[in-house]
C-alpha cells in the first residue's frame, strides 16, 4: 500500500464520500490505494500510530470546517516523527485562503476543488516522477461522465452500520452568499440511469438508508420522478422491508407532478431538508437569494398537511440585515407552517464565500476559530448572539428531539419565539449548562417553567406523561428505516 487517502469524520456513522470518490477514480494508483477513517475526539498520536503502521507513502487528507484543527494537529505531529511522509490536503477547508492556513504550510500539497481527476495526477508525479514543483494545485473538473461512481467501495460494514451518502448531481445554480455552493456556475447531473443502477446494487447489498448530498434534488422535475419512482418501487416490492430517503428541496419549486409522487410514500420513508433561512426580503437580496416567499410557505404547509414526508427547515440567525425581531417574526411564520424540525443554524463564515463582502458595512464579527460562527454583528450585539445560540441549542433538545412533542406547542403558546426565548434564558439562568443535560433533568426543568409560567402541576404532569417513552415509539421504531429521531415524532 502506498497511498492513503484518510479524514475525521464528525461521527463513526458518517461514511466519506469524498475518499471513495478519490479511491473509485485512482485509475492505475487504485491497487496501492486504501482508506483509512477516524472520528474527530481520537487521540492524535493514536491515529499517527495507525497511519504509520500503513507504511504509506504518501497520505492525502480530506479538510472541512469541522476537523481542521485536529487535523492540522495530526499532520503537525506526523511531519514530526515521519518527516519523509508526502502529506497532501484537500478539500472545501483548504480550497480557499489556501495560504493563509497553518496546515497548508504543514503539509507538502495542497488540492483546491475537485480532486476526481488532480489527485491521482498528482499522485502519479510524487511517485513515477517528474516531482512537482507547485505545492497548489488547483482541482480540474471533468465532464461528470468520466467520474467513475464510487458507491461499491462502500463495504458491507458501511451499508449496515453507516449513513450512506449519494449524489445525483454536484453543484447549484444558486448563489446564496454564506454558502461555498455559491461559486458553482451551475449544477451538473449524473447520467440518471447510470446513478440508479448503483442505487440497485447498494440496495440488493441490504442499504435502506439513502441521504443525498444535492443541493438542489428538485432543479430538474424529470430527474427526481426517476429517484422518487426508485424508492417507490421498493417500498411497493417489499412494504415491511422500507427504505429511507433524505433530500435537501428547493422550496419554492414544487410542481403538481412532483407533489403526487411525494403523497405516495409512507410515513417514516421520506425526508426534506428544505433552507428558508430568512423569510425577509431585505435580507435575502443582501445576499442573493432568490426565493418566492409565499410559494415557499404555501408548499412547506402542502407537505405538511397532504404528505407524510419528515419535514427538516433551516433558519439562519445573524445574515446581513435581519434583526432579531425580523428573525423572530420569521421563526413565527415557520412554526405556524408545521414542520417537524426547525433547524436553527448561528451564521459561520465559510472560506471562499461571498459573504465576507458585507463584514465592513454590517459590522460582521466572526469567531477567528472553527466553525468561524458569527459573535456580533451591527443588528445584533454579542450577548445577543449569545443567546440566540443558547436558544437554538435548547430548541433542538426539547423541540427538534421529538421528546416532548405534545408539550412544545404549550411551551410556545401564541408567540413562540417571545415564548422559547424566556424558557432558554431561564434555562441557562437555572442550569448554566447548554450541554449534557440528561433527558431526565430537561424534563423536570421543561415541567418546572410550565410551572413558573402558570400551568397547574397536576396539568404539567399530564403533559410531560404524553411525552413519555413507550410501546408506541418502539413499535414505530420496529418497523422504520427512519432514524430514531424523526422515529419519535412519526409516534407523536
């Protein structure tokens, strides 16, 4: 083995679709090309070991937003005890500001983009000769039909233990300034029937667990009546055997065609991972984001009231020119819609993004460190945004859990935002803890500010008693491919 292509992944779930990429693409390299994967919290001179005891050659790194510190530390500590190890980085952390970066000055090389094709080119060179004389190397991108498909390196292990991540496309035609995807020119398909034919063979292994990476599963209508119909088959040839989808969906863009075929899956088969972000047209022009607001609301409130899809929304709090009032009357209109999950994200600054062109007007103050989250900005001071990110800590404990579904609507009453705002600062005020809180103890702090907020004991303890875990979430449970979360809200 001469190669290997490794990264810390956030959990021992999340398989890399970036390194099986690399590894199905390698061409003449593939025989001497292995992966290696560790999660982020290992210890580092544990995974040096590992590495080491590869003998490799040289070690290519997938870098993201979420492990380049400890990764930086292992490639720090690897350069110190094997010095001769050709080090290569990749990926979207290390793909802009490239030499701004310590661990780009660590390492030897560095890919920017796409890696299908510069890496095992690169590779070639370091091994065979001639050297390189450039340490960047900016990624070439081929047409999508000379990328070979990656999904039969994942191994029998990954399909039953592991998220299995799949794209039938790259890229988006969007350009939302916080988000990397903003540089593509477009987005660019997979041959569909090509796709589909790995999705059979990932099927016919035994995966029932299907989360796709596109952007944009909803740009083209045709294409995602072709996926929808795969999925439908299967469930139609075996209903007690489902399968599990996850899409991200553009939300204002959902024709009657692709309605009818959402209203066909059962529940506990389907999830939409749909971005509002901001429902304020001033904030959504300072960053280019094009979205029919009253489209958007009108099919987020379709699939919830006509489809039995896990609904999964995103709102991000501190964007150029959102107050927390208009921020508030957004998450306000979000809840009245009735998604099962409202994920609310705390701005960060990604490299490369456009956004960075608004810190001098709004005043944008970002962590210096990973994940780069915003701490204050002209709207918004820090101990503000230290609350926002308090509360949307706490929302996703009690609300987006599932564990207390009947008593979040009561916790909410008539203005939710006003409403969660108190129970979070009254939270923090009462634990100060936004972590490790057991289950048990959140219960009794929910049940206690009902109390302080007026409910009676006796109405607070039949409350939390609907909330309670029992036969119905494990029959649920028993009979989903559907992740324990979105599990415990099908049983409410």
């Amino acid at each position: 083995m001469t190669i290997l292509l490794s990264t810390l992944n956030a959990r021992y779930t999340h398989a890399s679709l970036g390194l099986r990429y690399l590894l199905a693409n390698m061409g003449e390299l593939q025989a001497q090309t292995r992966i290696q994967e560790f999660v982020i919290g290992a210890k580092t001179t544990e995974m040096v070991e590992r590495i080491l005891a590869a003998q490799p050659t040289i070690v290519g790194f997938g870098v993201y937003i979420w492990n380049v510190e400890e990764t930086c530390r292992l490639v720090a500590t690897l350069k110190r005890v094997a010095p001769q190890l050709v080090i290569v980085l990749g990926g979207p952390e290390v793909s802009y500001e490239t030499g701004e970066q310590e661990i780009s000055r660590l390492a030897d090389y560095v890919v920017t983009g796409w890696g299908d094709v510069t890496f095992p080119k690169l590779c070639g060179e370091i091994l065979n000769g001639p050297k390189p004389l450039m340490k960047v190397h900016a990624g070439v991108q081929p047409p999508m039909a000379e990328i070979k498909l990656p999904y039969s390196i994942y191994s029998d292990e990954d399909i039953a233990h592991r998220t299995l991540y799949v794209e039938a496309s790259r890229g988006c035609p969007f350009k939302c300034e916080f988000c990397l995807s903003a540089l593509d020119k477009t987005a660019w398909p997979f041959n569909i029937d090509a796709f589909l034919a790995e999705m059979e063979m990932l099927h016919a292994r035994g995966a029932r667990t299907f989360k796709f990476v596109d952007r944009t599963f909803n740009l083209n209508i045709k294409t995602s009546l072709k996926i929808m119909q795969f999925f439908l088959d299967k469930l139609a040839a075996a209903p007690d055997d489902p399968v599990y989808a996850h899409f991200e969906l553009v939300p204002d863009h959902l024709p009657d065609a692709l309605k009818e075929g959402i209203a066909k899956f059962p529940p506990g088969t389907l999830q939409f991972e749909i971005g509002i972000q901001s429902f304020n047209p001033v904030v959504q022009a300072n960053i280019s984001r094009k979205q029919d607001n009253a489209k958007a609301a009108e099919n987020i409130r379709w699939l919830c009231e006509h489809s039995d899809v896990h609904m999964h929304v995103d709102l991000i709090a501190g964007l150029p020119g959102e107050t927390v009032e208009s921020f508030a009357e957004g998450f306000d209109k979000l809840w009245a819609l009735g998604p099962h999950e409202i994920q609310f994200g705390i701005l960060k600054r990604l490299r490369g993004t456009p956004i960075i062109r608004h810190t001098q007007e709004f005043g944008m103050v970002y962590d210096p460190y990973p994940p780069y989250t915003i701490l204050a900005n002209r709207d918004i001071d820090f101990p503000t945004m230290q609350r926002l990110v308090r509360f949307a800590r706490y929302w996703d404990l009690v609300a987006n859990s599932g564990r207390f579904t009947h008593t979040v609507p009561v916790l909410l009453g008539e203005s939710p935002f006003k409403s969660f705002m108190a129970f979070s600062d009254w939270l923090y005020a009462n634990t100060d803890a936004t972590h490790r809180i057991a289950l048990d103890r959140l219960a009794v702090m929910v049940g206690r500010w009902l109390g302080v907020a007026g409910m009676e004991p006796a109405a607070v303890s039949e409350l939390l008693a609907r909330d309670g875990h029992g036969v119905k979430q494990k029959a649920a449970a028993a009979a989903s491919a559907a992740p324990a979360r979105q599990v415990r809200h099908l049983a409410a």
